[in-house]
C-alpha cells in the first residue's frame, strides 16, 4: 500500500501518469478538541496505571510476561464518552547483561512496539525477550506490546461473520473480465455494508489519528515522561503521526520499513506502488529459485519459473488441490515470500511438490485452520476501516479500472489482488479524514532512527526516504540489495549495532548508513516462521 522505488522502469514510468489520489480539501489539521481529549485521557491514565497480571489462558503466554489492560475514550473530541479497553502485554527488564553476567543492567523505561497492518497485534512482542537478538535491549527495557483498538480484544471490530469467509478454491485473473470485476464490486459494496451495519456509529472512530492519541494514553499509563516507541510497517505511519502531534513527548523513535507518509500517497497511491513493487520482489524470488534449480525443478531461469507458476495455476483453476487450494490460494501462499525471504524455501517447495504430484504442502500453507477465521476477518476488519477512514478514496470505479488495469500490463503478480483488499474503500459509509501533513523541524523531535532495506516491496524505499525528509533530525540506515518486510533485530548484524547503539546509548550514525545484505536463505531452511509470524502478529497486510 505503498509508492513503489524500486518497481521495474515500466512501471515506474506508469506510476507518474496515474491519477493522483483523490483530495477534498486541506490536509487535516488535528483538532483542539481532540488534544484536550488526549490530555485528559493521558491524565486519566497516568493516575490509574496498568495493573499487570496473568495473562488469559487461552493466549498462551510463558512465565515473565504479564497482561493488562489501559481504557482509552471511543472518540477524543468527548473524552468522558464511551471509552474502550486496549489490551496491554509486557516482559520487564531482565537487567541482564548478555556479554557480562555480573554486570546488572539500568533499567532504561519501557519500548512500546507496533508490527504495522492495520489490524495486527503487538501483544506476542514481550516474548521477543528470549531470542538472542533482542536479549542486550531486552535487558534495559520492559517490552511492551499492545492491541489496537479494534484488535483481538481491544473493542474488536468486526465486518462480518467469520463463519461466513469464503473457504472454497479461489480464482485470481491477472487480468479479470467485466463479469468478473462487477462480481467484486458487488463483494466490495456488500463489505463496507456489513462494516457499517456491525459497527455503527463507532467506525469512524478505528483511524491513525486515533491510533496515535492511543499511544499517548499508554504512555501515560506506562509512568513514562516520554514515550520509546518502535513501528513497523504501518506501525511506522502512526508513529510519525504521534511524533508530529506529540513531538515533546517523544524519547526515541525507530520507524522500521516506513511507509510513504506524504498526505497525498494515503492510501490509494499508496497501494498502487506497492503492487509496483511486489512485482519486483516476485522477480527477485524467481530467480533464487532458479540458482536452485537443482532442488526445485521448476526452471533454470525467472522466467522458466514464471511458466512454472503459470502452469500450476491452470492445473488449480481446473481442480483445486484438496478442493480448496484455486490459483488465488496460490498466488496467497507466494505473495507471502514477498515480504520475508525465510519463506522462500518453504514456498518454492510447496509449489515444486505440487507439480511433481504432491499438492500437500501447497495446501498445508494455503490453507489455515478454523481457529484463525476469527482472527482474519478481525485483521482485514481493522485493516478496511484504518485505511478507509484515514483519508478520501476514488469512489468511481471507473479511475480504480484504469489505473490498475495500466498497473497491471507490467506489474500483473499483484495488482488486481490488491484492488479487491481495498475496494470497500470506494463504498465506504463512514466520514473520512483529510491525512495529516506529517513533518517536524529541526529540534523538535529528538534524532530519530529510521530502518529500511531497499528492495522491501510491501514498504517501497521511497517511504523511508520520504520519512526521512519529513522528520527533521531523522537518520536512515539501509539494508542495501535486501528486500525483507523490517529489518530491526534480524539477520543482519550491521543493522542490529545501529539498532543497539540508538536503544541503549542514544548514538546514530552521523547520516545516511548503509549495510551489506544478510545472506540469501539455503533451499532446506526456513528460519523462524512460526515464531516470527507469533511475535510480529502476522500476517499483516502491509
């Protein structure tokens, strides 16, 4: 959902001819009325604390990590409303020092993460404690994760029955017929229905600015003067909003993988470039799997791959693998190595198998168990009103069929999946907002660490280098070559010096850092999926 950098030439030719995004005034200017709103909240809150407990059995949670819950008001313009609930999570300091066991480490405060989406939760991100890149900052500060309002059970927003997600085989037409795009409209009309009929009133009130005022109050909850925030992905979009509303609240800030936060990319221009984009990180993994041919046999180049991939999405449309698996099942499975390279191996696997006559891997992947249906229909709930909401969209279908049609002559892996992610954007029934002009200037905001590696396709390097004109005082350190959907704590060792020298001393780099890529995955490993997944809370759609 972002502008594409590092799309092909084509495409990045065609994304300067299309429409820009749709504006029906200035850009929004937070209210006063709001402000006051968030202060008499964020005063609330301090006085009440979190009372950290147990969490609820059925999260799962080990020894060390505690829950709670913060109360914040539905809209801020009336704090003394309806108010809702957030659920908090946190792991305290371990004040361990992992290079020196009798060194005790000073607590520094609380680190407050965001894994992006919209609608994804932070609240596994206490567990990142445990893993060897995260122990050193883990030891001099609580990690704190959360749920955003309308996540899991904080005030969960819900569009429709989780009973009723299609479950069957799905088609995915790179380029789809008239009866096909007026069958997604119809979806598309019928969704934004069920979002205002489930919600009411209260829709218009899931938005960033929202999002933002949120994290003050949590702050505030936390004891903590100033706020120590990390944002991925979309994660980093309202954090800069609240580094723009709340500049003096702020006491570091890492935005990992930004997106493009010019008023005028959000959202629909946004997505346009992202869909750019994937078809560049598609490419990028066809040719991994073509180096590897010798495992895969799918072909010993991209486009051998490619025909590859055709040929087992015309098997899919003519019998579905399992009954459930259609080529929208597949190109799903795929569009997930766009964002992590770690599932490279997993995916080029499943689809090797498939076409040598085992489907079980591919329909293992693409196809979750019953216990998730709740939590994705609540994700592209929270994910549909953040983005609908935020700010005006084409409500002619007649612009969405020309740009993406264009897009999609040289960007076809993504580009029409896409339009059916956001279309109810174009049917939405709740007011919408004017995006706020994100910028600071010079020390306003404290020296700000900005994380991005260049060839990420779902957060376009144009958004971090966008980000990092914006705020002023911001410093940018790149994975160059690298295309993972947020870099901080990874593979990369480079990246998690700058990550460790910012978090515990305060020290960025003088400007513009770079690092070397990490190491391309080998065909029998699959690193950390699962646990990866649990901690970011994934699948984020952005």
């Amino acid at each position: 959902m972002r502008a594409a950098a590092l799309c092909t030439a084509a495409g990045s030719m065609l994304l300067t001819t299309l429409t820009a995004a749709p504006a029906d005034g200035a850009p929004h200017t937070a209210d006063a009325a709001e402000r006051r709103g968030t202060a008499v909240a964020a005063a609330r809150a301090r006085a009440a604390g979190i009372d950290f407990g147990t969490c609820p059995a059925d999260q799962g949670a080990p020894d060390g990590m505690e829950c709670g819950t913060v109360t914040v008001p539905l809209d801020y313009a009336h704090p003394d409303g309806k108010r809702i609930k957030l659920t908090v999570s946190r792991a305290q300091a371990t004040h361990k020092d992992p290079r020196n066991s009798k060194r005790k480490v000073p607590r520094q405060g609380a680190l407050v993460f965001n894994p992006g989406g919209p609608g994804a939760s932070g609240m596994y991100f206490p567990l990142s404690a445990r893993l060897p890149e995260w122990k050193r900052i883990a030891a001099a500060y609580d990690l704190v994760g959360y749920a955003p309002r309308g996540v899991g059970r904080s005030a969960p927003l819900s569009c429709q029955d989780p009973e009723q997600l299609p479950t069957g085989p799905a088609q995915a037409p790179t380029h789809p017929s008239t009866a096909f795009k007026e069958k997604r409209i119809a979806e598309a009309k019928a969704y934004a229905r069920g979002c205002a009929l489930r919600a009411g009133s209260a829709l218009r009130y899931y938005n960033s600015l929202n999002n933002a005022r949120d994290l003050d109050v949590l702050r505030a909850a936390l004891g903590e003067e100033k706020l120590t925030f990390m944002g991925a992905s979309y994660g980093t979009y309202f954090g800069a909003l609240y580094a723009t509303l709340f500049p003096s609240h702020v006491r570091r800030l890492v935005l990992d993988a930004p997106v493009n936060p010019d008023p005028a990319q959000i959202w629909y221009r946004n997505n346009l470039g992202q869909s750019a984009a994937f078809e560049d990180r598609w490419a990028d993994f066809r040719e991994w799997i073509a180096r590897h041919d010798d495992v895969y046999g799918l072909g010993d180049t991209a486009e051998k791959v490619r025909r590859s991939y055709e040929s087992a999405r015309t098997r899919l449309a003519a019998e579905p693998a399992g009954g459930k698996v259609g080529p929208g099942q597949l190109q799903g499975v795929l569009l997930s190595a766009g964002y992590y390279d770690d599932y490279w191996p997993s995916r080029a696997e499943a689809l090797s198998a498939y076409l040598k006559g085992d489907p079980k891997p591919l329909v293992q992947l693409a196809t979750p168990g019953p216990e998730t249906a709740a939590e994705s229909e609540n994700l592209n709930a929270v994910y549909t009103a953040v983005e609908c909401n935020d700010a005006p969209w084409p409500a002619d279908w007649a612009e969405w069929d020309r740009d993406n049609t264009r897009l999609a002559r040289v960007a076809p892996f993504e580009t029409w999946e896409n339009v059916w992610m956001n279309l109810p954007c174009a049917y939405w029934q709740a007011p919408r907002q004017q995006p706020v002009d994100v910028r600071t200037g010079p020390g306003e905001l404290p020296p700000t660490l900005i994380l991005a590696a260049e060839r990420d396709a779902a957060a376009p390097y144009d958004g971090a280098l966008e980000m990092r004109r914006r705020l002023a005082d911001s410093v940018l350190v790149t994975e160059r070559d690298a295309g993972t959907h947020g870099i901080a704590a990874g593979p990369n060792a480079c990246v998690n010096a700058h990550l460790e020298a910012y978090l515990l001393d305060g020290r960025l780099p003088a400007r513009h850092a770079s690092c070397a890529p990490h190491p391309e995955p080998e065909p029998e490993t699959a690193r950390g999926e699962a646990l990866r997944d649990q901690l970011k809370g994934e699948g984020d759609p952005l």
